[in-house]
C-alpha cells in the first residue's frame, strides 16, 4: 500500500483500478479542516493526465505492473510482432500502443514492454541507439559563422533530427530516445 505520504514523482498508485502515474503532488493544509494532497496524475494505459484530490493520509494499492524485455520481429498489416525474450511467446500491438516509440522501432532490437496485469500498456525503446542516415543534405562550409552548424537528416525509422554538418547519408548516428538527440557519429 502506498500512502499520501509517501508520494513522490513517478509513484505508481492503483486508483479505480487503473494504474496512474504521479507527476506531481502538493500537500496542502488548511486553516480549517484536515490536511489534503493535490495531485496532478497520468493514466498509464490511456495516457491522460487529469488533477485529484486526496485526504492526507489515504492509502493506495500498487498496481501489478511487470516489465519484460522484447524483440521487436517485423509489421504485419497494422500490427506490430515482439518477442518475450524469456517466454519466446509472441505479442501484436496496434500502432496506438506504441505511438510513443515509432521513430525509434528497429527490427531485432530489444525494447522494454511494461505489463498491467497481463496486458501490454507501454514499449520503451533503449536509452540509446544506434540508426543509419537515409537522408542528409550536403553541408556547405560557409553555411556557419562559429563553425558549431547543424542540418536535418532522416534517420531509417523516418525519424528527423539535427545533426553535425559532417554527417552524410550512410553513416550510422547514436542517437538518446529519450529527447531525440544526436550523441556521435558511428564508426564500424
């Protein structure tokens, strides 16, 4: 059980039996009356964020969330096959539940999928990775004044980013899922 107490952001809570995450919260005590917790939650299946309000100490059962790592295999029609990496059992989800990780999605890479209950709510790719340049436009070297200039290239998942004036198409590029980054140039 998790209280009011000890709320803190990213606590996961069951409420109305969906798991929400907490993003933000407020203890608040009135002159009158008891003490309460202002809340600002996201609904970790639907993704909507909406405020509650909660007595202070209110307690809360935590969600049966689990974490498995997968394979992502390939796209059949408008679904998209992975791979426990235990189990070998297959799953499909819809282009709505992976929204999130669609610039990111590489076949034979292992993302995490988070699991309510024994549903798939949520993929998340790994913190960084490594993505070949389909598209990048010649950079010219009058193009900067302090020499520090950038371009849009397309990455192979369709993702477009800035990147050095030195990457050509070809090059494999690290890149941080987590704010869509470049980080380095590859050399293999």
């Amino acid at each position: 059980m998790i209280s009011t107490s000890d709320f803190k952001k990213g606590a996961k809570i069951l409420f109305k039996d969906e798991p929400y995450m907490v993003l933000e919260y407020h203890h608040v005590k009135p002159g009158k009356g008891g003490a309460f917790v202002r809340t600002k939650m996201k609904n970790m299946i639907t993704g909507l964020v909406h405020e509650e309000l909660f007595r202070s100490g209110e307690k809360f059962p935590e969600p049966d969330l689990d974490y498995r790592e997968m394979q992502y295999l390939y796209k059949e029609d408008d679904l998209y096959n992975f791979m426990d990496q235990e189990s070998f059992e297959q799953i499909a989800l819809n282009e709505n539940q992976i929204s999130d990780v669609l610039d990111f999605l590489k076949e034979q890479i292992i993302y995490t999928v988070l699991y309510f209950g024994t549903r798939p709510i949520a993929v998340t790719p790994p913190l960084f990775m490594e993505l070949q340049v389909t598209e990048a436009p010649p950079g010219v070297k009058g193009d900067t004044a302090q020499g520090g200039g950038s371009k849009q290239v397309t990455l192979e998942t369709g993702l477009v980013l800035q990147a050095p004036l030195f990457v050509e198409a070809g090059d494999t590029i690290k890149v941080d899922t987590r704010d869509s980054k470049y980080i380095e140039r590859v050399k293999k």
